[in-house]
C-alpha cells in the first residue's frame, strides 16, 4: 500500500492483556506513517494507525472497488484503516461502541479477534464520547458476548450501538472499515444516535486545533474507567471473562 495516515507510537512498557476496559498503550501523539514501510519494516512494530484517514483516495478506491460491492464509495461518510504490524498480539480497541453509523469492517491482511456486546447490554453502562461509546463503570451483571476472528477476505457488517473490543493479531494486518450514515441509524437507537452525532460534530478532526483529533471528550470518558485499572492488582470478574474470551478465541484461530 502505497499511501499515508497518521499514526501512534506504541509504549514499549505495557500489558497488553490486562484489562479490556482500559485505554491502549499508545502514545497520544499523531506522526505521519508510510503504510508500505510500516508493513515491510521491522520498525513497523513500534507504530499503530488506528481510525486513520488514508491519505491517497486512489488507494482506498481500489480496495473498495475489489468489492464489487454496489454502492459508489463517495456516498460513504468515512472510511477508516487499522493497520499494524506487532511483533506480539495486541489489545488495539477497548471495549466501544459507534453510535452513529453502520460499520462493514473489510480484512485484507492478518486476524483480528473481537468480542461484541449487543446494544440492549452496552447501552445500561455506556455514554456517548465524541462519536463513540465508552463504558462509564466496570459492568457487575453477565452480558451476551459474541466472539470472531476475521481472516483475510472476511468482510463483518455491524450495526450502530454494538459494544466491541478488538484484539489485533501478531504480524502484517490491514483492515479498514467503511461506514455508511442511513435513517435506520436514527430510529433504532435515537438515544445514542444523537449524542453521539452532536460530540462528532463538535469535536470533528481539525488540524488547527489544539486537540486535532477531537479526543477531549473521548479522554475524559477514559478518565472515568482509568481509576478502576491503575494500580489494580486484578480485573474484575467481568473484565476478566471479557479478556479470557478474546485470548482463548484468537489462540483457536492462530
């Protein structure tokens, strides 16, 4: 892949597979990233590009059109790539959720294992934060918890509201997802549709900004889960199950 994005510098002291709740180790500063080096390089490792604009459209379009899929790409409110190239696995995404569009999450390279949480669950313990949803408390109860390793040429299709934690596999790994704004956004969950709409908005990426990404919102929502991960000695049972789930299904799918 021939284009650019930006993206994160992963901390070097960090464990990995201790909560699934917490904020990733990555460095919040943006740096401009070659994917092609990123992906060849053995320094690729120290770098991750998550919910990263893809610089070259051309290259974008012709992963889209490999699709074949119906729909002219520019009727799409935003692609987005995640791409790595760990020399270890890697808990990229806490648990969230989009409260805004539907999601159709393409693998062209690597694995990636999530574990979902239906929106009827996710909802009771979530908030709107920019245009995600963060847990605002460690959850107490079971929830219904859907596991999934996507391998190359997989393509998920998720709608808004379904809570997710992303667990990205050791190597090369490109996946980007395609979102696409339409009414049954709105009237399937209004609650987190216009919240979420409204943080998006406000805080949208502007590069004279002082917070170019619009991660105010986004951090002080992490700041609320944090206390209950630093310094801990153990997750709780919850998180705990969570975590378990993910690393027993991405082993099964090595």
């Amino acid at each position: 892949m021939n284009a650019s994005s930006m993206g994160k510098k992963k901390l070097q002291e960090c464990r990995w597979d201790e909560s699934a709740l917490c904020a990733p180790c990555f460095d919040t500063t943006h740096v401009p990233v070659r994917i092609e080096e990123m992906l060849l390089s053995e320094n690729g490792s120290d770098f991750y590009i998550g919910f990263g604009k893809i610089n070259e459209f051309e290259v974008i379009k012709r992963l889209w059109d490999d699709l074949n899929v119906p729909i002219d790409i520019e009727k799409l409110i935003i692609e987005q790539g995640f791409i790595s190239n760990f020399n270890e696995d890697v808990l990229t995404a806490p648990l969230h959720g989009n409260g805004v569009t539907s999601s159709m999450a393409v693998q062209y390279v690597g694995k990636k294992t999530w574990v979902f949480v239906p929106p009827k669950h996710f909802q009771k313990d979530g908030a709107p934060s920019s245009v995600a949803v963060y847990l605002t408390k460690a959850p107490q109860e079971p929830y219904e918890l859907f596991p999934y390793t996507s391998q190359p040429g997989d393509v998920l299709f998720f709608a808004e509201g379904w809570g997710h934690a992303v667990h990205t596999h050791a190597g090369p790994n490109v996946l980007i997802n395609y979102r696409l704004l339409e009414a049954g956004n709105i009237f399937r969950q209004p609650q987190l549709f216009f919240p979420s709409l409204f943080y998006a908005l406000y805080y949208r990426p502007n590069a004279r900004s002082r917070d170019p990404y619009g991660m105010k919102v986004t951090k002080e929502a992490f700041s609320k889960i944090n206390p209950l991960c630093d310094g801990k000695t153990e997750n709780s049972p919850w998180d705990q199950t969570l975590m378990e789930i993910a690393r027993k299904h991405a082993a099964a799918n090595k």
